[in-house]
C-alpha cells in the first residue's frame, strides 16, 4: 500500500543536494580490513609467542624440544592469550561504558571502574584471605558492579551533564576508590602488591595463574548477542522505551559483562589504562557506532593494539621489560590527546 | 481508539494536567494546542509511557497501557520527541531499521527490509540512506526520525512538535506526509502544533489546553474561532478564508 504512495510523495519531489562526504565507507572494503585485522592479530600473536629472554625458533617446535616447548605451554602461551583476552575485554568494555552513559569519554579509567575492581579485590584479600582465587575474583567482581551501578547514580543525579565533566566525576570517583585503597594497603604495609595492580604487568602469567581471564569471554559473548540493544541505549532512554526495550534490564546487563570483564583482567594482569577509551573512539570515528557492525573491529584492533604495545615493552629495554599499563598509558595517552585536539 | 481518563500530574506544587479526559477520534489528526507550559508535551509523554501520571489511566484499544507488554505497546503506539539527540554516529537508514525493532529485535526479517525501503521511499530519504546523522541538515535529520517513527509501522503515532527548527518547505513537507498517513493507512495522529495555521489547515481536530485542563476540543474549524483564541492566548486574532481553510493572522496583534 506504501508503494502507491511512494510514487504521490515523489510527485512532490524535494531535491536536497546530497553531499558525497558524509556517505558510509562500502562494505567490500570493510571486509577487507576486516580480514586484515584478523591477519595482523595471527602475525603479531606469533610474534609474541617468540619473543622473550630464552630465545625459541619455529625450528624448535618442529623438532619438539621439550624444554622449550613447555617453556611455551606454561609462560609464553598464557602470555599472548591473556594479552589478546584483555585486549578484546577492554576495549569491549569501554565500549559499552560509552553506550549506557551515553558518553565518548567514559571507560573503565574515566569512571573509577578499574579503582574499584583493584579495591575490590585487596578487600578480597583482606577480608577473605583463605578463599581461592575465584573467591576473590568473585568479590571483585561484586565491587566493581556495585561501584558502576554508584557511577550511574551519581551521573543521573548530576546536573551538569557536559560531555567533559561526567568523565571528571568519575576520576574523582576513582580516586577516591584508589586513596580508600591506598589507606589499606600501607596500614598492611602492601603497598607494593597493591602498586603492581595499578600498572598491569603480563611477565607474571603463568599457566595455573591464568586462567580467571576466560570469564571475560562470556561477557564479550553478551555484547555481541545483545549488540543492538546496545547500540538502542546510547540512543537514548526514551528512543529505547518507545521501541519496547527493557531499558533498565539492559543497563544492568551492560554493567554486569563490563564489571566480570574488568575483575577477570584486574586479576590476571592488572589495571590497563586508556585502552577502553582509545579502542572504541578511534574505531567508532571510522565506522560508525552501529555496535554489531563494529564490535568485531574494536575486539580485533584491542587485542592487536595490546600485542604491539606488549611486544614493544618487552624489547625496548631488553632483556628486561618495561610494564604494559606504562606503554598503554604513553601510546594510549598520546592517541587520545590527538583526538581530543583534532575533535572539534 | 486511544483514550484518557482524568489524567493528573505535578511537579511539586505545580499542576501540570488536571484530571484530564479525552477520546481521540480514530484514523483522524488531532492537534494539541496552548500556550507554553500547558502540558501538551507531558501529555504526550504520559499517553506513550515516558512519564508516569499520578492520576488516572490511559487506554490503548480498551486495553490499559500498562496491562501492555513494553515490546508489545511499541507495535501499537510511537512517539516521536521534540528533542531527539542521537550523538550516536548512525546511517539513515540504520535509525529507520531500528523502528523495526519492536517486531524483530535487531534481527531484521524479509517483510522489515521491506517496511524498511517502502518507508525510506514514502519520506523521500532514498538518496541520503547511507549518510551519517551528523552530516545532515536540521530538515533532513527531522525526516530521518520520523522515517523511523513511520517504520514503527503503529496504529497511533504521538509526535511533539515535528516542524520545530523546520524551514516552511520542510513543514509542509512533513505536514503532508502525516496527511497520507492518516488518509491512506488510517493512522491516528496526534501532534503537538506551535504554529496556528498549520493546525488549522492539516488537522481534523484540535485539542486546546489551557491551565492544565482541556478547555477546548472539537472539529478543527471550530476551534479556530477568534474568541477561543484569544482565550487560550491572551493575543487578539483576525481570522479569513483562505481554500476552505482558515488563516489566523495575530502578527499585530489585532485590539
């Protein structure tokens, strides 16, 4: 029936000049850089496997050297997949932290996100001392979702809703998380454990001490399920409500997959900077924030980007290592402060 | 049909609506009229579920609108704002697909590609389909959120103020486009109207408020009347025929 209208509406043709700069890039070439990424993730991961102190060649692999092929089981494997896993559950995370507050500038370092799960779990460690590690992860992951829900709150409740000042709240927030944290851990004389969460560090991976990273998978796996409801939230509270969408369910679930993400990285490595900002900005620029499209973008370019940043770190001083989180925060930080330049 | 029941709602010590009951005839468009601060818009909010009253019900073919489930409401009735701001970066098209979300949840099946071009057609938005949001203009933004509105495909669609910020092309634009809507798939609409002489020339009736009541409402000629204009505006008005219709003219503010 729309059809027979169709041909009246175009009778009274308006002819808006159309503008070729604003058209979305073709897909063809989206694919394409898709296939790139996923090359460059395969390249950079092997060369994460080979680099390291003890030297190991593809020749060793062929010819099974034992010691050199556990030396890759139990360090060097763990290494790269923690490094991908992170990679991916940051800038995922980030992602969704920028859908629900509906703010280019909010991620797990902006809004106090990362403070929590490091308080969480030295309260874990404080409070719980003799529970395993999925215990404490458990209770870090209640901190941390406890912590964003306070966020939202605080955030809601603010009057100035400026693009720059939801961000601003939330590092306070965060800083006033981390000084909590900081009390505790010189009253118990931790400072320095507490310190080597603050800056994230993958040379204490090891097989065995791990494997609480693989939580941040079924989280990951939520955001792409629930990838347009996503995309619907940062549309806006009323846009979501009129198309029927469970707004406050989605909210929750949203906070639920990004604080499980975060306290299965703080955990294995540590907090990363920047990541959760600079990932999912820099992608969205190009390619629009329509979530099930670019979610496979920001996990691949995430993960390549903490590769390189790691591969990096550990060569530049070599054969000692700079940490992660200090070359995240550089390379992270210089990115970001172009961005903001360059934003207008 | 699409009903209130002695709706009342304040903020604070401020009344907004005042135990407010109307019918909205159906397969018609009915105008919202009043001065500022009447409470058109949070009527509207109230009647689509933004807002929650503190008085009365809204029935949605003799069904409560809250006895609805949300995704099953959102197949019935639309409501377009009058602030829409999407920072998202998103195509037209991509905002028009997500008016079908209520019937497919993002999974778009063969009849929503289908609703999906039929309506990017109907409000001429075929060439523009790819570009960005951010890269339009104010008219052709408005043309994308209403498209997406149309694509909701309900039987009743709420719309609060849509020529805001419209250059008189692009009004009479969207005006004509509400009329087909009404005319050829019998929709019902109810739109919120500033400007006198687009209610009088495109509605079939007017709903007129006025200290959070509704003071007046009836057939679209009827309401335009001089004495009930002056009433609910505080201005003088000279009103002439112009094509059957009539044309309010309050730029002099006539004594």
């Amino acid at each position: 029936m729309i059809k027979a209208l169709q041909k009246v509406s175009n009778k009274m043709l308006f002819n808006e000049s159309t503008s070729a700069s604003g058209v979305s890039s073709m897909k063809g070439n989206k694919l394409k850089i898709r296939h790139l990424l996923i090359a460059l993730l395969l390249g950079a991961s092997v060369v994460s496997i080979f680099v390291g102190v003890a030297d190991i060649s593809v020749f060793d692999i062929l010819t099974g050297d034992a010691d050199k092929l556990f030396l890759i089981s139990a360090s060097r494997f763990p290494r790269t997949i923690s490094l991908v896993l992170a990679g991916i559950g940051m800038s995922v995370s980030g992602l969704i932290m920028q859908q629900l507050t509906r703010n280019k500038f909010v991620s797990p370092t902006t809004a106090g996100s990362l403070d929590a799960a490091q308080l969480g779990l030295l309260l874990g460690l404080i409070l719980i001392p003799s529970a395993g590690t999925l215990m404490k992860g458990g209770f870090a992951f209640v901190f941390t979702f406890a912590a964003s829900l306070l966020f939202l709150k605080i955030v809601d409740s603010i009057r100035i809703r400026n693009v720059i000042f939801v961000p601003l709240v939330g590092l306070m927030f965060g800083a006033i998380l981390n000084s909590v944290a900081t009390f505790f851990a010189i009253n118990l004389n931790i400072v320095q454990d507490v310190n080597a969460w603050m800056m994230a560090d993958f040379s204490g991976v090891l097989s065995g001490r791990y494997e609480m990273i693989y939580f941040s998978l079924p989280a990951v796996a939520i955001t792409y399920l629930y990838a347009n409801k996503f995309t619907l939230i940062g549309m806006g509270e009323d846009f979501s409500k009129n198309l029927g969408l469970n707004y406050r369910f989605v909210m929750n679930l949203g906070l639920f997959s990004v604080s499980l993400t975060l306290s299965a990285i703080v955990l294995t490595a540590g907090a990363i900077p920047f990541l959760g900002l600079v990932v999912p900005n820099l992608v969205t620029m190009i390619y629009g924030d329509n979530i099930k499209k670019v979610l496979p973008e920001i996990a691949l370019f995430g993960a390549i980007f903490l590769l390189t940043c790691d591969i990096i770190g550990r060569l530049v001083i070599y054969p000692f290592e700079i940490p992660i989180g200090l070359m995240v925060g550089i390379v992270g930080g210089a990115i970001f402060l172009i961005m903001l330049l360059r934003r207008r | 049909m699409i009903e209130i029941k002695n709706i009342s709602k304040h903020y604070g010590d401020h009344v907004v609506l005042n135990d407010i009951s109307l019918r909205f005839p159906k397969g018609k468009i009915t105008s919202l009229i009043g001065s500022n601060g009447t409470g058109k818009s949070t009527l509207l909010s109230i009647m689509s579920r933004l807002l929650v009253q503190d008085n009365g019900e809204v029935f949605v073919n003799e069904k409560k609108n809250t006895d609805y489930k949300s995704a099953v409401l959102s197949q019935h009735l639309s409501i377009l704002k009058q602030f829409n701001n999407i920072e998202l970066k998103l195509t037209v098209k991509e905002l028009v697909s997500f008016g079908r979300f209520p019937y497919s949840q993002g999974r778009l099946s063969e009849e929503d590609h289908e609703k999906i071009e039929e309506t990017l057609g109907f409000l001429d938005l075929i060439e523009l389909q790819d570009m960005y949001l951010e890269a339009l203009s104010g008219g052709q933004r408005q043309r994308a959120y209403l498209a997406m509105v149309v694509a909701q495909d309900t039987e009743y669609i709420l719309l609060d103020e849509p020529l805001n910020n419209l250059d008189m092309r692009h009004s009479v634009q969207i005006m004509k486009i509400l009329r087909k809507l009404t005319e050829v798939l019998g929709k019902t609409i109810i739109v919120v109207l500033h400007d006198i002489n687009f209610a009088s020339h495109y509605s079939d009736y007017i709903a007129a408020l006025k200290n959070g009541r509704v003071k007046y409402f009836g057939k679209a000629n009827e309401i335009i009347n001089e004495d009930i204009l002056k009433d609910l505006f505080g201005i003088s008005f000279c009103i002439s025929q112009s094509n059957g219709k009539k044309l309010c003219n309050y730029f002099n503010h006539f004594n």
